[in-house]
C-alpha cells in the first residue's frame, strides 16, 4: 500500500475505532492470533452502518473468525434482530 494511502486508511480506522471493551478485546483476539486477518474497525463501521441504514433484522455472516465484525453489526440490528454466523473448523 502507497504511503498516502496508507495513512488515509489509518486515520480513516482510529475514527470508526469507537467500540466498547468487549469488542475492542475480540478484535485485539483476532489481532494476536492472525494479524490483519480480520476486517479493520472502518470496515466494520461500515457494515455496522449498512445494517443500521436499512434497518436490518436478521444478518448472516459466513466466515466469521473470532466475531468480531458479528459484533460491531449486531449492535446495528433492530431489538428483536437476529445475527447469524457461519464458520468453519
């Protein structure tokens, strides 16, 4: 990644970087046992967004590591909403 873009992505990350303890330790999990497997906290945001935008009740994640982008969306879901994840052993 060019420098510019790097730093763009960065900052980009430390503003949607606003989770509660227990999901910032979920992402800092996944961190510790396969660096830059998951999505970033921006990426995140935005799913979490996307879920929030359309009012979603029920979201289905395949592949879903240690949770932590299941987390930043069900916060999204509406009260009675539905998250459902799928990984593989």
């Amino acid at each position: 990644m060019r420098r510019t873009h790097h730093a763009l992505y960065t900052y980009l990350d430390s503003l949607c970087n606003t989770q509660d303890a227990r999901i910032h330790a979920v992402h800092a999990r996944g961190e510790a046992l396969r660096p830059g497997m998951q999505v970033s906290g921006a990426e995140a945001a935005l799913l979490a967004m996307l879920a929030r935008l359309i009012g979603a009740s029920r979201i289905l994640e395949i592949g879903s590591f240690v949770g932590y982008s299941a987390c930043r969306m069900a916060q999204a879901l509406t009260p009675e909403g539905e998250l459902i994840t799928l990984e593989s052993q």
